[in-house]
C-alpha cells in the first residue's frame, strides 16, 4: 500500500510538500534542484525511450524496404540476359518454373499462394477449437494446481524453436502419417503431406492460441459469470454462452496471431511438406509447397535470378500476411467486443 | 471432483505416453513390387542432384524438374536419409560420405559403394574433381604463381584432404601435412594481403573449394581469395583459351567436376584430381533390390518405371 500522505499548502508558488511540518527555505531550494535534476533524468529518459522506438520502427521500414526493392528486381531488370520475369505470370502460374533453374525465367507462385492458404486455413480448423478449450480449461475449470502446470507447460511449449517441431514432424509425424495411410491402403509419399504439415503448424499455433485466449478469458468480468450462474445457467452453459461470448474479442486475436505464425512458418513445413513444384493438390496424403518452404529451398545454394527470385516470393509473402490480417482484423471489429475488462 | 479431475489428468497423460511407446513399433509386412516407386530428389540447385543425374545418363534432369516422373518429392540430404527409414517404397541418392547402417546403399552395376571402390576407381556413379592451372610464367604476376604453386600442394595434403572429407566429397589419401612442406614455398610466410588470386570452374566444386582457400588464406601470408564459379566448361577456357584467359573473367585456377577432355589439352603439370565425389542411390532396410544399373536409376527418375515390379521384369 502507498504511504499516507498528507498534503498541506505552501509558500506561493510552490507546490505540496509531504509532512506536516513547514520546511525551511533551505530544504525547499534543495528540493526545487532535486526536482531539476530528476527533470533532466526525466528528459533524457525520454530520448533514449525514442531513441529506442525509432530504431525498432526504423528497421521494420528497413527491412520492408529492401524486400520490396530486391523482390521487384526480377520484374524489372533483365536479370543477366535471362529477360524480365513477367509479374502476371509470375502470380497466376501453378508451376514453380518452366525449364532449366539458370536458364529460364518462368517462375510462378501461383498455385503456391493458394496452397498456403489452405493448409493454414486447415492448421487454424484444428488449433483453433483444442487451443481456445484448453484456454478455457485453465482459466476456469480446472483446479489451481493443474491449471498452474497446464500453463507452465504451455508457455513451455509456445517458446519451443520452429526447428524443434520441425525435427519431431519429420521423426515422427511422417511416420505417423505414413503408418496410418498405409493402414487405410493407401500408398502416401513417405508421409510427406498436407496432413503433415497440418498437423506440425497446428501443434505450433495452439500454445499461441492457448495462452492468448487464456488471458482474454480471465479477464472477463467476473460479476457477468456471477449474474449468469445467479439466473440459473448451468457452469458449462455460462462457460460457453457468457464467457467465452465475453472473451470474443481477445480469442479472435489470439486466432490472427496463429494464422501469423502459421503463413509464416518456414523451417519446419520444409522438412514434411515433400516439396510439390506444382499444381494445388486438395489431397491430404500428397505433398504440397508453401511460399515459405520455396523461399527456403536451395536458398543457400543458388545465384543469380534463382535467388533473388526469392525476395519476390517473400514480397508475395508479405502481401499474403497483410491481406490476411487487414481482412481478419476486419471481421473481428464486426465480431466486436462485450464487457471484457481492460 | 476436482481430485478426481486431477487423477483423470495424469491417468490420460500416462496413457498417451505409453500410446507413443507402442506406436514405435511397427509390424513388417512383405515388400509388395507393385507399390508405386516414390521417387526423391535435391532440388536443382543442389551439385549432388546434378553429378547423379549426369552419372546415370539423365543430364536433362540435372536443372530441370520437368522432365522427372510425376508426383517426385523434394528434401535436402538429411531429408532424404530419414525419408528412406520411414518409407519402404521410396528410392533416392545422397553423398557417399554420409551413408550409414539405417537405409540401404544399393551396389551400382555390381559395385559396393565403399569408399575403397570409389578410390579404386570400380565404383561408377561418380566424378573427379580436378583442378587446372595457367601456363607457367603466364600469371598476372610472380606472387600469384607462387602462391598458386602452394595452394597445389597443400591440396595434396592431409589438411587439405580433412577439408575435402568434412564437405562431403573424398580426397584422395595423403599423408603429408602442411606443415612438413610450407618451407618449401618461401612465398606462404610473406605478406600477401594486396595479391588477388582468382578461382573459378565448377560450381559444383564452389563449397569444397571456398572451404579450401578460406583454410589456406591464413597459412599463406592472408592473400585474396576471390571465387567466381560458372561451370566445369569454364575451367579450361579461363585459364588456358587464348582468347579467354586474359579478359577480365580470366582465372588462375579452374574446377572441373569431370576428367579433363581431349580438346582441353594442357601440361600434365598444370592439372591434377583433388578428390572424388561419390554419390550412392539408396532405398528403404525392407526392400529386397541390392544392385541398380544407371539405366535402371534412368527409368525410374524419367518415369519409364513406376512400379517396384517393373525392375524385376527387366
């Protein structure tokens, strides 16, 4: 608790003194320097804060800036004598590139923009109910020890490097994958799939989803919980029709974060997605390609228009997020918000 | 309630755990030769992708993914090893340095892929890396020739050969060290931070080469490497073609990933084989084919065989 304090009038043009006793002059004038030189402090704090922002802020306009610069050289220039990729082409094609990588410059992502779509739309179908019901489990079903261990392991989960999933999609899922297709007799590419992609991306987006929904449900009004329960609602029908209604705004948020990660998951789709360079395939047990595994491949082998052809996928990339946000972030102003505490 | 909501908790945990003990364990059922053959690759970029293809007769493919057999699966090296252990009816091909006990090497056209074969020379699907120089005296200055002069040698070394090994192709064996020979070129102990020498050749060999002279550099009085790989063609042509070597993308030393041609004629001094690369085709523990010729490995990777059958119909 703060310390009572008792505020008394000063001299004029002074401002409260702590304590009841009037100061002497002295004190008073060691006081206004005090004040002076926490006001430098104050000053200076303040610059190295913008300091700070500008420099964060400045390399988001950095880096957007030069993937936007090198991701349009390949429409352009005439890449080494290779000649313009055409932009239209290069959008609508559902093959990675026509002819021999070095020679030609037919490059499409097309079917590959799609293909990420629908697998992050899938990864979300799944991560989506299992993170927001977990989130609801902790918040208020399950008892205070558990719901402290559920969370810990959670957050443990949410900070596991992409490249962790990665190695455990390609060890197990695939084979996981691979077992369970052969077992409804079908011959899938060593599991290399949809599905296993999928299932990887869901596995990464649920701590996301978890932890972010969690904190929304928590913060709902408890009276709105009381009042529902008070009217008669049973405890799941105040769960499901009061407080997850309530939390709405702060679960949708927590959906746009993990379609984030999702779209923009590289490391681990590369190792199970099996590579696919072209055409969209809707068959969960074949491979597929997303903008982010084509960015990655061969990236640390390859020169000339074949690399920075890259930048352009990555620049697609961008597009892709930002629609993608700006169109959710939309949908969730129309879902808008009920009672949720600040 | 909440105590029993507790012990559910930790019961289902339990349970899920040994789930994925047992799952582990699969059961094997007979190889079936009319599965469809799933067929993996590098992608195009990758200097492996291009020595086999060409290796077994299929240069078309080395840059193009178009004329592979439908529906082919993408993944880098590690890929395609941990693919073959789950995978019983796939086949792919990876650097021989990093074959091991968990997937199955196939011998080709009878031959074990061992290094002792690939030294041999028995061991086909294969090719040199071979080094050329200019003419003696046709350098843009003494120091480059000198320097040039040390990097052959210390090519022959056993340093050099850790080099080669660690970056995936097979030096040839050596037992001299670096530092039983630097005497003998005065130039490695001078400063030789404003000589540029220029590399060039094989891109295949672009790794193994900068792994080399960034390890040489620092031995040899801190010279500029520079490298400016474009091809195995370009290994003759830049530094021995009269209307070539002495234009601006003239070289000093070239990589090529063959045997030097008959057209590309120079002093046996001033060529030599830095090492092999080797490259295996390989498939899952289960499946019962041992020994692939390049013909073989053609008509899968073009699509002429799909099934495991068609090879046995051979």
């Amino acid at each position: 608790m703060h310390p009572k304090v008792t505020y008394q009038k000063g001299p004029k043009g002074s401002f409260p003194l702590e304590g009841g006793d009037r100061m002497s002059d002295q004190s008073i004038a060691a006081r206004m320097k005090n004040t002076a030189s926490s006001r430098r402090v104050d000053h200076l704090a303040k610059a190295v804060f913008l300091a700070a922002a500008l420099i964060s802020a400045s390399f988001i306009f950095l880096i957007a800036g030069i993937v936007l610069f090198r991701g349009f050289i390949p429409f352009l220039s005439d890449n080494g004598g290779l000649g313009r990729v055409d932009l239209f082409h290069f959008l609508t094609a559902d093959v990675w590139l026509i002819g021999q990588t070095f020679v030609s410059n037919l490059y499409g992502v097309g079917y590959l923009i799609l293909s990420t779509l629908f697998i992050t739309t899938l990864s979300l179908l799944i991560s989506f109910p299992v993170g927001v019901l977990t989130a609801l489990f902790i918040a208020k079903v399950a008892p205070k020890p558990l719901a402290k261990v559920l969370r810990t392991v959670i957050e443990t989960l949410a900070s596991i490097p992409s490249i962790v999933f990665g190695l455990f999609g390609a060890g197990v899922i695939l084979k996981l994958v691979y077992d369970f297709s052969m077992a409804i007799g079908y011959q899938s590419k060593g599991g290399n799939s949809i599905l296993a992609t999928v299932l990887v991306l869901a596995l990464m987006t649920i701590p996301t989803i978890t932890s972010i929904s969690e904190v929304a449900i928590r913060s709902v009004d408890t009276t709105l919980e009381h009042g529902s329960l008070a009217l008669g609602a049973s405890k799941t029908q105040t769960n499901f029709k009061v407080i997850l209604a309530a939390a709405k705004s702060g679960i949708f948020t927590a959906a746009i974060l993990g379609v984030g990660r999702s779209l923009g998951e590289a490391t681990a789709v590369s190792l199970v997605a099996g590579g696919r360079r072209s055409g969209v395939s809707f068959d969960l047990l074949d491979t597929t390609g997303t903008l982010t595994t084509m960015m990655l491949e061969g990236l640390k082998e390859t020169t000339g228009l074949d690399y920075d052809i890259r930048f352009s996928v990555g620049l697609v990339l961008m597009v892709v997020i930002l629609i993608t946000n700006l169109s959710l972030n939309a949908i969730k102003r129309r879902v808008g918000a009920v009672h949720v505490k600040a | 309630m909440k105590k029993a909501l507790l012990a559910f908790v930790l019961l289902f945990t339990a349970v899920s755990l040994i789930a994925c003990g047992t799952s582990a364990t699969t059961t094997t059922e007979p190889f079936d030769g009319n599965m469809t053959i799933n067929v993996y690759t590098r992608d195009t970029t990758s200097g492996t992708r291009a020595g086999f293809m060409a290796g077994i007769g299929f240069a078309a493919a080395e840059t193009d993914d178009s004329v592979l057999v439908d529906g082919f699966i993408i993944k880098d090296n590690t890929g395609i090893m941990t693919a073959m252990t789950i995978d019983e009816y796939g086949i792919g091909y990876i650097s021989l340095s990093t074959v091991n006990n968990t997937i199955k090497a196939l011998y080709y056209d009878g031959v074990a892929p061992t290094e002792a074969n690939v030294m041999n020379d028995t061991y086909g699907l294969k090719r040199p890396f071979m080094w050329m120089l200019r003419a003696e005296g046709d350098y843009p200055s003494q120091d480059v020739e000198d320097i040039v002069n040390a990097f052959v040698a210390f090519l022959g070394t056993s340093d050099a050969g850790d080099i080669i090994n660690n970056n995936g192709a097979i030096a040839l064996p050596s037992t001299v060290t670096w530092d039983s020979i630097k005497s003998q070129y005065p130039i490695s102990l001078e400063d030789n931070s404003d000589v540029t020498v220029r590399f060039g050749g094989s891109d295949s060999i672009q790794k193994v080469a900068q792994a080399l002279t960034a390890a040489f550099v620092p031995k040899c009085g801190n010279f500029v490497a520079e490298h400016d790989h474009t091809g195995s063609g370009d290994a003759y042509k830049r530094t021995n073609d009269p209307a070539i070597k002495d234009t601006s993308v003239g070289k000093d030393v070239g990589f090529a990933s063959r045997f030097f041609k008959t057209t590309e004629s120079v002093l046996e001094a001033q060529r030599g084989q830095l090492a092999w690369d080797a490259i295996v085709a390989i498939v899952h523990l289960s499946n019962p084919l041992s020994d692939v010729t390049a013909a073989d490995l053609k008509a899968i990777y073009d699509g002429t065989f799909t099934k495991w059958s068609d090879l046995d119909a051979e």
